[in-house]
C-alpha cells in the first residue's frame, strides 16, 4: 500500500467514526484483526463489533481532529484529538495516539492509547467527583 492509501483507510475510519457507521468501520479491518485499547483487547471482527457499537452507543456526538500521522511501511503512528459529547451529557476532549499495521489494505493491528484519568476530569461533576479524580 502506498502512504496515501494506508492514511486513506485511517481517515475513513474516523469518517466512519463520527457518523456511528459500525459497518463502515468493521469493513476496514481484517478478520482477525486484533483492537488493542484502554479498555481491553479486542480479537476478530465480532469482539471488535462489540467494541465500537458500545463507543456508538455512548457517544451522542464525536469529532476527530487530525494532528499527525507518520507512515513506515506498512505500519501508521497517528495523533487525533477526540472531542466526544455522551448520552448523559458529559463533555470531553483528548488526545488520541493510535499505531496501525496493514495487511492486504486493511487493518490488521490497531493499538489505541488516551488518558482515561483526563477524561473523569473533564466529566467530573460536584465537588466530591471533582475531588475523588483529583
């Protein structure tokens, strides 16, 4: 794949991302695509489903903001920022850092990193939740 098809695919992604399109992004990777993220591991298409109908469901509204992406070969290293809205109303906004690996067009590996203490601190309300993420 060339750089600008492996970038194509990561901004399809979060295309897909923020229109909630689960089909659209499950297309993206492989059968045995492994997800590895914050809240867990995610092996195959079907743990994967899981994974982003669970972010859909949570999120009223999500942007993502390109910062960076660098290609080596086959393999993607981007920077987001992701500005999420959730079904309850909590509001927040984080860096995303994410490493891609490609096979055959598609994603094989996707490895996802953010700080989930930024995001309670963000979503914190009243003084005792502020204080308990503090």
């Amino acid at each position: 794949m060339s750089e600008k098809e492996i970038k194509d695919v990561v901004r399809s992604l979060n295309q897909a991302l923020e229109r909630k399109d689960v089909e659209k992004i499950l297309s993206l990777y492989t059968e045995e695509a492994t997800l590895v993220a914050p809240d867990g591991t995610f092996e195959g298409k079907e743990e994967i489903r899981r994974f982003w109908l669970w972010q859909a469901q949570s999120a009223l509204e999500a942007t993502s903001t390109e910062t960076e992406m660098i290609v080596q070969g086959n393999k993607l290293a981007a920077e987001h920022i992701i500005a999420v809205t959730t079904i309850s109303g909590m509001k927040w906004r984080v860096p995303i850092t994410c490493v891609y690996e490609f096979t055959d067009g598609k994603i094989r590996l996707h490895r996802m990193s953010y700080d989930r203490l930024s995001i309670a601190k963000q979503a914190a309300k009243g003084w005792l939740a502020k204080r308990l993420v503090n």
